[in-house]
C-alpha cells in the first residue's frame, strides 16, 4: 500500500482509568446505556440527546498553523489558524482530564480504495461516541494485527475549554493538527464533529495526490455507469441516490481518483426530520433497526416509538448506520468513473429550472458557487428566501483554495466526458410560501432520464441563468420545464431571477482572481430590468 511520505508517527495509547479498546457494537450499547448516554429505541436503536449542540459549530474549528501545511490552507474565517502553543497547552489539559476517566478506542479506516485509505484511531468520552464511529467508518469485523493510525482522533466531549485561559473561541473546540496528524474535539456532545473532521483531513490529503475529494452521494446502474450526487443538506443527495434499481456506493463523502470513485465511509448519517417510510423506504428501516444512532430524534417516554415529524428539539434530527443496513449497496463500496453528474439544489426562490445541461465551464462554476437557499420559517429571522452558498457543496470542510477543487473537477469531467446536470428540487410556480416544492416523482423521472441517457438532445436557453432547459423529458409534463410558464405573474417571476441572478453574480466576485478564462466566460450575470 502507498503511503504518503509525510506522515509522521503519532501518539501512543492514552491513559486512561480504563481504556476499552474496539468493542461490538451490542457491547458499545451496554456501556452505554450503564453511563446513562442516552436509551433504548422501540426497535432497539440507540437514541441520544445532544443539547445544546445539535450541529456542528464551525467558529470553533482551527488549523494548527505550522511548516508542513501552511502554503496549502485556504486560510480565512473557514480556515481559521492556531498557534502550535496553544494546541498543545490545550492536549495536556485533555489528557489530564482523560486520565481519570473510562475511555473508549477504535481502530477504524476511512477510505474504501487501499491506496488511498488512512487508517484512524479515535478515543472517545462517550461509548456511543465509539459507536457512531464504528458505523460510520470502515471498521473491520475483528481488530487488525499491527494496526498503526496515521491520524487520531480525540474526543473529550464533557471537557470545556476556558477561552480566557486557553485561547480559544468559546468552550467548545475542534483543533486539526496535521504536523502531529491529530484531531482534538472538546465541548460538544454533537457526534457529527468526528465525522467532518475527518472529511476535512482527507480534503487537505487527496488533493496533494491527485485524488478529488467530493461532499456527494454516488450510485452505479447495472452497466457499471456511475452516478454521483452533489448538494447540500435538504436539496434530496441522500434520497435521490437511494434507488433500488441502482446499488448505492455511499451517500455522502467520496474520493475521485485516477481509477474511479470510492466512499470514505463505512455507513450513512442521514437526516431524518418528517423521514417517510414510502419516499425513502430504505432508510426508514435502518433507522429503525438495532444499534442504529438517531440523534435528538423525539420519542414517546413509555413506549419509546420515534416521533420523526416532530423538530421540538432540532430541525436536524440524524440517524448513523452502517452501509450494511442498506440492501441494495456496492460490495467494496468502489466504483469506476462517473458517466453523470447531477449537481442538486433547493431553489426557495422558485426561479431555476427542474433540470438543466451544464457545459464543463458551468459546472466549474456551479461547483465553485454550490448554491441552495434557506426558506422562511427554518431560523429565526428569516421571512424570506435567502440563498446560501457553499462552495464545492462543502465549503467548511473545504481546506485548499476551492478553485483547487474545480480545477480537479474539471479536468476530471474532460478526461472521462461526463455529462452535468443541475437539478432543482425546490420551489415552482412562485418561491417558499407561494409556489410548490417540485414533484419527487417528477424529480426521480427527470434525473434517471438523464442518467439513462434519454433526454432528447432539444434544448432552449434560459436567459437569466444561461442553462440550457430540455424541451421535453419522458414521463414529466412539458409545461414544468421552464420555471418561467409556471409563474402565474411573469413579471414577478423575472424580479425574482434578477435578484437571483445578482446573488450568483456577487457571491463569484470571491474567485474571479482564480478562476480559468472559460469559467469566468461562463459565470451569471445581473439582467436590467
């Protein structure tokens, strides 16, 4: 197996008062359910509560800023930078705080292809911390021989940091240290925090390896045609890519290589708010199995049965299984190089098409912008649409400058002449509060039409966003093609793409110093009224 030759050693065991190293998941739950972690689901998942962290908190998130890595981070207000001082102050502290506590260990991988795989130790406060990253990672059956991590991560849960004494943010800290090639994690119950920094380790390794790392969903038909699935949360990756006529590779983090696609994990995080077992039927049954890990999911205190439509503890209710939940999975979790790239969006301002061809360009662009928007109600605040962008779909755990990613993207698509699509899975006929969410069923035509090749090659342009519309796709009514006949008031349709429009336009002005002639040719730009 090719290793990089950076990497370094890292450190021993920890201390504990008892260290409890790779135990089952029946044996995970015991533990925890000892220590009060959280109870029994009606079907034998483990339901957990993580107030007042129910997301990620990205502030508190920083790089160790040291020779190794600091030409290649993207640094800014995502990136934020730490001193090497401060880290280690703040490790001796977490240690000390661990030495005196059961400690849970897991030799795990992230990384389905050997080649590109990083084997990781993670030491956790919490069991169901431990079993979370056993059904999330790729965890072998029995622990391996000689097993030596090249990262490691810590998770001091209960810890606090004091940000007058330690210099951090706030009490809660996610610390990259890529010299030390350690990930220190204190103050959040939130589990999701363990996966995403390990995304972002692979998203500051692959692409120094020519590899690139994708926030998607991918799929391979029964000719070996790989879809993938790119999007930010509530655009539809996870439930588009669940079809059972199309094994699933992974649902949401993946590596590009010069051999073809491979998941990082070994299980799915799936969001499970208002979750419907005839929409998405493959997920409501591993959400409702054993040792699956539903997290601030609602639940009847006597009968313990799921209460998935209720948001009373957070809109971001989460369900962590493994992929051998899912029936319908790749053995291997590998893939060859995608014929398809769907990338996805909630438009809540009801103006982008259901479905458009991107060139290469436009997909760079697309790429670069990873558009969706909040709809109003979701935060406090917000009244009406407000778009949100995030660049490569994945903007906090994108490391490098983003445009090292579309450029990677983009060779890529040249290279294996894929063609790119820009699906739109929110509003039509009006925005959030007027028009309605698009057809799923509608949505699922349009997109295995594309994937199956069976989009008539007919296209009009659409003149605020330059996207090329089809004219007609099997099983879906012509009429809904073009977003502008929805509209009963045309004229507010066109108010609603020209402040659109202004968005893309003053969201690109960040990369327009980096970004290649062909994509800046291609970039949206404001109409007059």
């Amino acid at each position: 197996m090719t290793r990089d030759s950076t990497i370094l050693t890292v450190p021993q065991k920890l201390k504990a008062a008892t260290l409890w190293e790779n135990l089952t998941p029946p044996e995970l739950i015991e533990h925890a359910i000892r220590r009060g972690e959280g109870v029994l689901g009606q079907n034998g998942q483990f339901i957990v509560d993580t107030r007042p962290h129910t997301g990620r908190s990205p502030k508190d998130k920083a790089f160790v800023k040291e020779p190794g890595s600091e030409s290649h981070i993207d640094w800014g207000d995502t990136n934020a930078p730490i001193d090497a001082a401060i880290f280690d102050a703040l490790w001796e502290k977490v240690q000390a705080y661990l030495s005196e506590r059961e400690v849970y260990s897991l030799d795990t991988y992230v990384g389905a292809d050997e080649r590109y795989q990083v084997p990781i130790r993670v030491y956790t406060e919490f069991a169901w911390h431990n079993l979370f990253a056993h059904h999330l990672f790729i965890t072998p059956d029995k622990p391996q021989p000689g097993f030596v991590p090249e990262f490691t991560v810590v998770d001091a849960a209960l810890f606090e940091a004091d940000p007058a004494r330690d210099r951090t943010r706030s009490s809660t800290f996610i610390l990259v240290n890529f010299e030390k090639r350690m990930i220190l994690i204190g103050g959040t119950r939130y589990a999701g925090e363990i996966k995403k920094s390990i995304f972002t380790v692979m998203n500051y390794l692959l692409p120094l390896r020519k590899t690139l790392p994708m926030h998607c969903s991918a799929n391979v038909g029964k000719d070996g045609d790989v879809a993938i699935f790119f999007g930010l949360s509530g655009t539809g990756k996870t439930t588009l890519s669940s079809d059972p006529h199309r094994p699933l590779i992974g649902d949401d983090e993946h590596g590009w290589s010069d051999d073809g696609v491979f998941n990082f994990e070994g299980g799915c995080y799936a969001k499970v708010i208002r979750l419907s077992p005839s929409a998405e039927p493959e997920i409501w049954a591993a959400t409702n199995r054993f040792s699956t890990v539903l997290e601030n999911v609602v639940y009847d205190e006597t009968t313990r049965a799921l209460d998935v439509d209720s948001d009373a503890k957070t809109e971001n209710t989460r369900s962590a299984y493994p992929l051998s939940f899912i029936p319908n999975i790749v053995p291997g979790s590998k893939g060859g190089h995608p014929r398809t790239i769907i990338m996805l969006t909630a438009d809540a301002f009801g103006v982008l098409p259901p479905i458009s061809k991107l060139s290469r360009e436009q997909a760079m662009y697309h790429f670069l912008s990873g558009y969706t928007a909040k709809v109003a109600g979701t935060e406090r605040g917000v009244t009406e649409p407000q778009a949100t962008f995030s660049t490569c779909f994945g903007a906090p755990f994108m490391v490098h400058h983003p445009t090292v990613y579309a450029r990677l993207l983009g060779r890529k698509i040249d290279e294996h002449d894929v063609e790119c699509w820009l699906v739109n899975t929110g509003w039509s006929g009006g925005p959030y509060g007027v028009g309605k969410r698009m057809s799923i069923a509608h949505t699922r035509a349009m997109v295995n039409a594309a994937i199956e090749g069976r989009i008539p090659k007919e296209f009009e342009l659409e003149p605020f966003f330059g996207l090329h519309v089809p004219k007609r796709i099997p099983d879906v009514p012509s009429e809904v093609l073009n977003p502008r006949n929805v509209w009963p008031d045309k004229n507010a349709y066109d108010e609603q793409a020209r402040k659109l429009s202004q968005l893309f336009f003053d969201n690109f002005k960040r990369f327009e110093m980096h970004a290649t002639d062909g994509v800046k040719a291609v970039a949206i730009k404001p109409r007059s009224s």
